[in-house]
C-alpha cells in the first residue's frame, strides 16, 4: 500500500516501543495513531515529549474480500497523510 503512494519501505522494520528507547533519543511529540478500542495498547514513551493522539480505524481488523479491504487502508493511509499534513502546517504557524 505504501508502495502505491511512491513510499519504498520494504526494506523497513517493525520497531518496538522499547527499540527506540534503546537509542537513547528523545522526543519533542509523540504521535499516535491507534484506534479508540485499542488506545490501551498504545505505546507510551518516557520523557517529556508531547503525547498526540489521532485515532484511525485498524487496518488489521478490517473485514471484506482482499479488494475491499485494499480500499479501506488505502482510505486510512490518506487519512493519516492528510491528518499530519494539516498538523504540520499548524506547528509551522506557531
């Protein structure tokens, strides 16, 4: 799906919360993007980043033929995109 937006990630990886953490790195924002039924299992990151949270249906549990499903991420990617889009035209306004 990525692909189809002209995003190469195949030669990327799951990260754990607990990768990051082994980094070292912190972080200005934290953004997550779980669903309201699954906002439990959302990530938290020590520190002093500011936590956002923008909710999105979950790819994983979507019913329907192979189509339709394509359809319904393909939807929730661009929403994603457009939600932080907009956001980081705000944080550039401030």
């Amino acid at each position: 799906m990525m692909n189809d937006a002209g995003i190469d990630i195949a030669s990327s990886r799951t990260k754990g919360v607990q990768d990051f953490i082994d980094e070292g790195r912190t972080y200005d924002y934290i953004i997550t993007v779980c669903d309201e039924a699954n906002a439990h299992r959302c990530p938290m990151f020590p520190g002093g980043g500011h936590r956002i949270h923008m909710e999105f249906d979950d790819p994983s549990v979507l019913q329907g033929s192979y189509e339709e499903k394509h359809e319904k991420i393909k939807t929730i990617r661009d929403q994603i995109k457009e939600c932080l889009q907009r956001w980081i035209r705000e944080q550039r306004d401030d």
